[in-house]
C-alpha cells in the first residue's frame, strides 16, 4: 500500500481525498431537566485523508468515532465545520445518503447480517448499488460473481440468503457489497469485530488485499488497537469527540506522547505472556467524563495521570510533533519523566 | 484470607459429555472434557465461538439450557461428583462454591431491583440471616472490589452505574459467599479497554490473595496471556491443547493454536496474517478423523483417524498425529501450502 | 414526581374539555330532532316544535348552550334526563358504583386468571398445555361479550342457581350476595379480557427468560420458581400493566351488554337507553364519567413505570 506523502499536511491539501475543516456533529438532547443537554459526539475536528492512504481510528465507545465514520462517508452532515472532498466543499444534503453517493463512499458495519436482507438472496443485497447505478441485469449478475471472487466467496453463494452463511461470510458478502459501486473510500465500522479470529484474519488479509488491487481508501474504525494499527498507515485517536493523536503507523519508534494514547496502548494486553509479565499497566482512576458534560480545559484531565493545573485551564492544539503526527497535549512528550515523579509522589500535580 | 492454600486441586472434571439435540442429529458441543483446577490459578478457555467453551462453563453450574444435557462424564468439586447431586443440591453449590459472571454486566442485572436487594439476595437464597447481616456482608464485599462508599450506592439501580462498576459489584456479588470456583465467561468483552484492565487487575487479585480458582473463557488471546496460567484450547467441542501459558505462547504444538497465534494482529511480522483457511466445521458435520484436518497445512495420512490428547511434556497435551510423532510441531516446510487454502470463507 | 403528576392533571381536564366539546357537536348533528320526538309524532305542528325548543333551549346557538351546560357541569349540575326528566347527577351517582365495582372485579379477575396461566404457558414454551393455553385464550378472544353473556346467564340460572344471584345487591348491605350477583357479569367480562393477558404476559416473560440477568439469579443460587416469579415475572410487567389500562377502555363495550344481560342497573344499560331515546344529557354526562376513570387508571399506570422500571424515572 502507498504511503502518505510526508508532506500531507502543508502544500498539498488539494490533492487530499477528503478533507475535514473543523467539523462538529452536536446533538441536542429532548428533556432532561435541566433544560436539555448538548452531546458534543464531534467536536471541532480538523482531518486530512490522503488518496491510498488508511486512516485508522482507535477510541472507547462514546469517543465519537463512528459519528465522525458516518461524517467522512457522507451519512452525517456536520453541525458545523466543512467536508471537502478531492478540493471540493461537499454540499449539506437532507436526504441521508445523496453525499456518500456522490461522493462514491461506502460504509461496512460490524453487524453483516443486519445490512443484509434476510429475505433476499446474497446476489440481490451485493447488486443494490448496481440497480442504484441503473446496470442491466446480465452484466449485473457478471459484475456480482466477479465480485464474489474478489471476496473470496464461492460463486454458488449468490442464490442462498444470509441465514445460510457463516459470520465471516456475511461479512464477506458485505464487503463485496461495498465494493459493487467501486466506491473511492469504504469506512469499516468494526467490520472485523464480531469475527472469531481466524476468520478476522481472513477478513484483515482480504481487505488489504483489494487495497493493494483497486484504488480504495479505507477508514478503518475499531477498538481494538491491534487491528488497527496492522491495518493502517495513520492511527487517530480519540477521545471525548476531539482526536488527541495523529500518529505515524510505520514509524513506531518515535514513541507515543499523548498520555490518553499512552494509556489506552499499555491497557491493551497483548497475546505475549512475557511482555505481559514485564509491563506496567497505566491504571486510570478519575471517573469517566461525558459528551454532555465536558471537562475544561484538557477533556483527558480529570483522567490523566499527569494532569497539571494548566491543563484544566486551556484546552490544547493539536499541534505538530513530526512530519506526519500531531498531538493535543500541554506536556507532549514528557510522560514517561512526568509519570514517574508523580508514581514517586514528588509532585503532587493533578488538576 | 491470607493463609490460603494454593496449589491444591479444587475442581476436576473427567470425561465430561454435553449435547445438544438439533434437528440434523444430536451435537456433542463438549465433548469428554476433563481438566484440573486448583486453588488460586486462573485457567484459560479459548476458542472459536461454537467450540463450546461456553457450554462447557455453563456446565459446571448444571445451568446447560435446555434442551441440551449433560450426558456422562465426572465433575468433582472437593471429591463429589456434582453429576450426582440433586436440584436442590446443586442449587446450594451454585453461588456459594461456584460462581459465575458474565460477558454482558449491565444485562446481567435485574433492572427493576436496587443493586443491594440483588446482592443480599445471593445471601439469603443460602443462609438465614438477617437483613441487616446480608446488608452487612454486601457492603464489605464491595469494598473489595474497590467500589467507592459502598453502603450508598447500595440503593441505586443497575442504571446508575457504568459498566465497568457494574462488573465490579457482579464480582462482589460472586465472592459473597467465598466459593471455590469463579467461572468468568467473556468478562470484559463488552468494556473498554481501560475498564478491561481494572477488572483483569481484579480478578488476578482476587485470585492470588483468596485461593480462587478462576475459569477464564475468553476469545482474546491477550487476555490470556495477561492474567491465565494454563490454557485450554479447544476446537468443535474438544481440547485440542492444554499447556502451561508460557508453553502455549512460546511452544505451541496443535495446529489450531498456531493458527489462532498467527491470526492476532499484534504478532504480524509482514503486511499479512498467517490466516487459517477455512471456518469451523459444522457440529452435525464432524470430519470423521481429526476435525481440525480440512484446514490444517499440517496433515498427513493418519489424520484420517481421530486422534487422542496425548501428554508431549512437563503438562503440555495435544491433540495431533503430527505433533505425537514429532514430539511437536515440525517446521511446515512449504508455509505456502497454508497460504494457498487462505482467503476460503 | 410532583410535576409529572400536575403534567398529566392538566393534560387530563384538557382532554375532557375537548370531549365533551366533541360529544355535544356530535349531538347536535346526528339525525333526528329530538324536539319532534318529544312532542310525539302528531303533534308536531311547528308552533308546538318551536315552544318545545324553546324549552329546551335548543333555539340558541350551540357555543352559548355549551358554555352554559359546561357552566352548569362544573359545579356539579348535569341537568335533566329529557326522558326521565330525573336528575341526571343523581340517578349516575346510583349506577356509577355498580358499573365500577363491575369493572374492576372483571379485570381484576382477569389478571388473576392471566397473569399465572400466561407464566405458566412462556415457562413451558411449546408444550402441550402452552398450546391448549392459546386455542383457549383464541377463542375466549373472538367470542363475543353477548355470546358469553348469554352463555354465563343460562349457565348461571340452570346449573349454579343456588350460587347465583340474579339481582344486583349492593356491597354495602350483603357482601356475599354482592359477590353472588356480579360473579357471572363478571367472568362473562374477565375470560376474553384475560385471553390477552394471557397473551402478553407470556410473549414478554419468554423475552425476559432469554436476558442475562436470569441467569445470573440462577447462578446465585435461587430456586427456579423464584426465577420466574420474582426476576422474570417483575421484568415483564412493564407491558402487561400498560395492556391492563388500555383494556379498561374495551372494557365499556363489554360492560354495556353485560349490564343488559344480568340487568345490572349500572351506567351501561343507562347508557344503552339514552342512546336509544336520544337523551343526550345523560350520553354527555355519562360519557364524562367513563372517560374519567379512562383517564386516572391510565395516570395509575403512568405512575407504576417508573417503579417497575426504575430507568424510567430519570425521563419523567
């Protein structure tokens, strides 16, 4: 798979696929006795995605990853902020949609059987974008088998429904589906997710594979880090509707240094029980915040082990740290040093 | 608490049996499962979803749902056989010397009752005490597992609390009673990866300082290594492998266990994943030999026949033909024979 | 709480105003001139129509009428049959308690009968018992009231005579013949309204035997009747209670015949009769009445939701 160009971010934004300009999605609840509140799922987030390149995003539920999925693939048109996609701002549409038709961009969920018609047959559910496209029928049937080779799915499965077919399959025939339109970027929504594992693996070497055969961009959604990062070529990680990190997927040793990324990868236990014995676990203890009720300043400060009063007062950047990553964070890089003194008890910073 | 005897076997199952009646035939989903427990180790499950870990769990318990049964087999907790028991018997062992938590805590609780009714409950089903007593012993149990001013939030609803703190007091809840056995099933599949850690933390703890043992049935892998000290691994219904967790990680010798390895992104070498071809077979369906054969880049000739788990070394059991013979698995020499079965649904 | 409750107290009279409003435009439209009928057919000339109206005050126009009848209303004056020419407030404070008391035993009933046999029927999903359950509750369903009215009044004059009262006697002067004189009215209402309960309280405890939380009441060791009885069965009530304020609404049909019936002298059968003659005061009033207690059984099962189901109260 291509790289990034290194320099993504400064000259070139117009050969960029699709671009978000401090884009939000707020909700506002009905009710609620204090007058309703506003959930911030998206919060002012600014974006660039390369043509080849895999974004990936890492977050817990309610970071507002797949709200910002449903946004680059044109489902959900921002509260505020623009979408602009190959130099061009994208419309606001009512119709839920018309963007990502337009734009030729496809969504894959973890739930297959549930985007598949139960009483439809496989064939029927990859071809509806074909009938959207207005396609014949026998060059349609040509384009689905081809399409199910392409999946890795035998060509016998076109007349059986999906109650017949095994998850990894479905999940196959949904992505197949995607592929029908052949769409310039698919958002997977933990599309692997609900796989056992070997049929995850599968599905991850099959998606790299299409990649490596057709011009798609992917946006590859998860909580789990491990598929991400083998997945793709930038990691954005969110928390609380904002990304605190852009990093480099292939340049692992410049380390991590938003203490929310640092954190999230050291919960993560790996199927290694030699560095499992070795590692240190971060083990966050303030209470989890809400997109209703933000913090201030730093959203990760009530959380963060290395907060400072500074950090409950201004909310940071998400400034450069190299060529290709950025992070949102006052004491970028100090962590390590940070987090040992506070361990040790000789500073007592916490915000 | 401090003076537990660890080491000392808690729980054996021999030859345990539990089928399913489906219209195509009868299904062994566990399939003569015999294993040893003892006090304060954590035993890994892992396996496919329909690899019966989960059955095998809820056999323990006597909570298989109908019209599933267990059929024949040992489960001996202390010396007696709980196949032997009656309802009530059995009802008395379930929460006071096994529990069991589940995968998902905020379905897990009743959504109608304060979270202290459904705590004292799990006393008071058991021993005659007070009120005031089973109130007593429910707020300890909460301090515990770490939950903060215990005694108040006993009056809230199973709504008022994430879940990670909902799979804290479903742990308390566990220990009321101080059992010998915690059946976990996917305890932190449904939380955060934060929250994930907290409640590993906590099991382990509570492993270590209390002598439980721990039944840990888990898809992930890294779970596993985190906190398990032996594992079972098991394929349509049988062990494949059983192995310190040191071993399965470093030596693994079935070819399913390698191939689950190989399939964790974490450990990807290049730009693929060692995938292995194919899916399960069907239960109804069983490849009449080794039923990992049709995806297996190992097999040979004798695989034709079902193999029996058979004991390579210093407590590693494998079932394979390969392995038996070769004392492990050999170095595959054409690994592209794997790839070239990949990407079969 | 407090506010909800003032919430739905306001939405309530609101909902009256504009029924009542309602039956009196309907009233006025429907066929028939209740003046001609009044002064007979013959005598109809239309100086007597005219003085007829007149008296009634049927020659005002229909917004200053029912400013007047809503004044009246509010102060407790429901006017005059135009049949009996008795007082309508009066004669409906006789008949409401018996329709009541009518009305609330057959439900109850009705729960009684509904809610074991629809927990026995989800526990034992499939089986012999669970299917005869549901021809039963079918055809319990799809008779209607004056088939097994009828059914009940033969049943109670030939085979339970000694049983069976055939007048109505108030609670207040004999409990027990109370109890013998609406025991038939009562099961001819309560057996169709069960088959629904019936119903729904076996399609939500199979819902509710299915959650996790089951299981975990079964891994801390409670006895399965505990199971159902005290986890899965407090879980399903949310639905069936609704059902049950919904049913007090069909349940006026019912009572209209059975009163007939059993010739029960409740606000059915007065109801029945008004209609019949056109006494529109009554059909106001009585409508006003029946709708009123529509509306508080329903606010009672707003009330319960929340403490069935505690995560509602956040919402309210």
């Amino acid at each position: 798979m291509k790289r990034a160009a290194p320099d993504a971010d400064s000259g070139k934004q117009a050969m960029a696929l699709l671009r978000l300009d401090g884009v939000s999605v707020h909700f506002r609840l009905r009710g609620r006795g204090r007058g309703g509140g506003v959930v911030r799922a998206v919060d002012n987030v600014d974006l660039t995605i390369d043509e080849g390149e895999v974004l990936g995003i890492v977050g817990e539920s309610g970071c507002g990853k797949t709200t910002l999925g449903r946004v680059i693939v044109g489902l959900q048109s921002p509260t505020a902020g623009n979408v602009v996609v190959r130099g061009e701002k994208r419309p606001l549409r009512q119709r839920p949609g018309a963007n990502a038709r337009r734009d030729g961009f496809q969504m894959v969920y973890q739930d297959a059987a549930g985007s598949l018609n139960p009483w439809k047959r496989i064939g029927w559910s990859i071809a509806e974008p074909l009938r959207n496209e207005g396609m014949r029928k026998p060059a349609m049937r040509e384009r689905v088998l081809e399409l199910l080779d392409q999946v890795g799915l035998p060509d016998s499965l076109i007349d059986q429904y999906p109650g017949e077919l095994s998850g990894g399959q479905q999940q196959r025939a949904a992505i197949a589906r995607a592929l029908a339109g052949r769409p310039r970027l698919i958002v997977l929504d933990e599309a692997v997710s609900s796989l056992d594992m070997s049929t995850q693996a599968q599905v991850l070497n099959l998606l790299k594979d299409l990649a490596e055969r057709h011009p798609v961009n992917y946006v590859f959604i998860s909580h789990d880090i491990a598929a991400v990062d083998f997945m793709s070529d930038r990691v954005a990680v969110m928390y609380l509707g904002k990304i605190v990190e852009l990093e480099d997927a292939h340049d692992r040793k410049s380390p991590l240094v938003h203490p929310y990324s640092i954190t999230l990868r050291s919960a993560v236990p790996v199927p290694d029980p030699v560095v499992e014995r070795r590692r240190n676990r971060i083990v966050l203890t303030g209470p989890v915040a809400s997109a209703t009720d933000l913090p201030s300043g730093c959203r990760f400060h009530t959380r963060c082990p290395i907060a400072q009063p500074l950090c409950a007062d201004a909310e940071p950047e998400l400034a450069s740290t190299s060529e290709t990553s950025r992070v949102a964070c006052h004491f970028a890089g100090e962590f390590d040093d940070r987090y040992a003194a506070a361990r040790a008890g000789t500073t007592g910073g916490s915000g | 608490m401090s003076d537990v005897e660890h080491d000392r076997t808690i729980l054996s199952v021999r030859n345990l049996v539990t089928v399913y009646p489906t219209r195509l035939g009868v299904v062994p989903a566990v399939d003569h499962i015999g294993f040893e427990l003892r006090a304060g180790e954590i035993l890994g499950i892992v396996g496919d979803s329909g690899s019966g870990k989960t059955t095998l769990a809820r056999s323990l318990l006597g909570l298989v749902a109908a019209p599933g049964r267990i059929v024949s087999g040992e489960i001996l907790l202390h010396g007696r056989d709980l196949l032997e028991f009656s309802g009530e018997e059995m009802r008395q062992v379930r929460g006071t010397e096994i529990a069991m938590i589940f995968q998902n805590p905020i379905r897990s609780f009743h959504p109608g009752f304060t979270i202290g009714r459904q705590l004292t409950e799990a006393v008071t089903r058991h021993e005659r005490v007070s009120r005031r007593d089973a109130r007593e012993r429910a707020i300890e149990a909460l301090t515990w597992v770490g939950m903060p001013e215990p005694a108040i939030r006993m009056k809230d609803h199973p709504h008022q609390f994430s879940g990670g703190m909902l799979q804290r007091v479903m742990i308390a809840m566990s220990l009321l009673n101080e059992p010998a056995v915690l059946v976990a099933d996917e305890p932190t599949t449904a939380l955060d990866v934060t929250i994930q850690a907290q409640i590993l933390e906590l099991i382990q703890r509570l492993a270590v300082d209390r002598g439980l043992g721990v039944i840990l049935v888990t898809h992930n892998l890294g779970m596993v290594a985190s906190i398990c000290d032996r594992v079972i691994v098991m394929y349509a219904g049988q062990i494949v492998e059983e192995a310190s967790v040191d071993q399965v990680f470093a030596n693994p010798s079935h070819p399913y266990t390698v191939g689950l390895l190989d399939s964790q992104p974490d450990r990807a070498t290049g730009t693929r994943l060692e995938a292995m071809a194919g899916g399960s077979p069907r239960m109804t369906d069983l490849p009449p030999g080794c039923r990992f054969e049709p995806r297996c880049a190992y097999a040979e000739t004798e695989c034709s026949q079902p193999p029996t788990l058979w004991p390579l070394s210093d407590g590693q059991t494998v079932r394979c033909w390969v392995s038996r013979r070769h004392g492990g698995l050999p170095d595959l020499p054409d690994r592209e024979a794997s790839r070239a079965g990949r990407g079969l649904g | 709480m407090i506010l909800f409750a003032a919430r739905r107290l306001a939405e309530a009279v609101a909902v009256l105003f504009v029924l009542t409003f309602l039956i009196y435009v309907i009233g006025t439209i429907v066929p028939g001139d209740i003046a001609q009928q009044m002064a007979g057919i013959e005598g109809a000339t239309p100086e007597r129509m005219a003085e007829m109206r007149a008296r009634l005050g049927l020659d005002r126009p229909l917004m200053v009428r029912y400013g007047e009848w809503l004044g009246n209303a509010v102060r407790g004056d429901f006017g005059h049959s135009l049949f009996t020419e008795r007082d309508i407030a009066a004669d409906v404070r006789q008949q409401f308690p018996v329709s009541l008391e009518v009305a609330f035993a057959s439900v109850l009933l009705a729960v009684v009968i509904g809610i074991p046999l629809g927990v026995y029927a989800a526990v034992h999903t499939g089986t012999i018992v669970d299917r005869i359950l549901r021809g039963i509750s079918l055809v319990f369903f799809s008779v209607p009231t004056f088939v097994s009215g009828v059914l009940f009044v033969w049943l109670g004059s030939i085979i339970l005579k000694s049983y069976y009262t055939s007048f109505y006697v108030p609670f207040t002067e004999d409990p027990i013949a109370n109890l013998r004189s609406i025991m038939l009215p009562c099961l001819a209402i309560a057996l169709p309204t069960s088959a629904s309960i019936i119903q729904m309280t076996r399609t939500t405890m199979i819902a509710s035997l299915q959650e996790p939380f089951i299981d975990t009441a079964r891994v801390k060791g409670a006895r399965e009747s505990r199971v159902r009885y005290i986890h899965a069965l407090r879980a399903s009530l949310g639905p069936v209670v609704t059902l049950i304020g919904l049913l007090f609404g069909a349940l006026v049909g019912g009572l209209i015949i059975v009163e007939q019936i059993f010739n029960l002298p409740g606000l059915g059968r007065g109801v029945l009769l008004a209609i019949a003659e056109r006494d529109f005061p009554y059909v106001i009033t009585a409508t006003l009445v029946i709708a009123s207690v529509y509306i508080v059984v329903n606010f009672i099962v707003d009330l319960l939701y929340p403490i069935l189901d505690p995560r509602q109260r956040e919402q309210t």
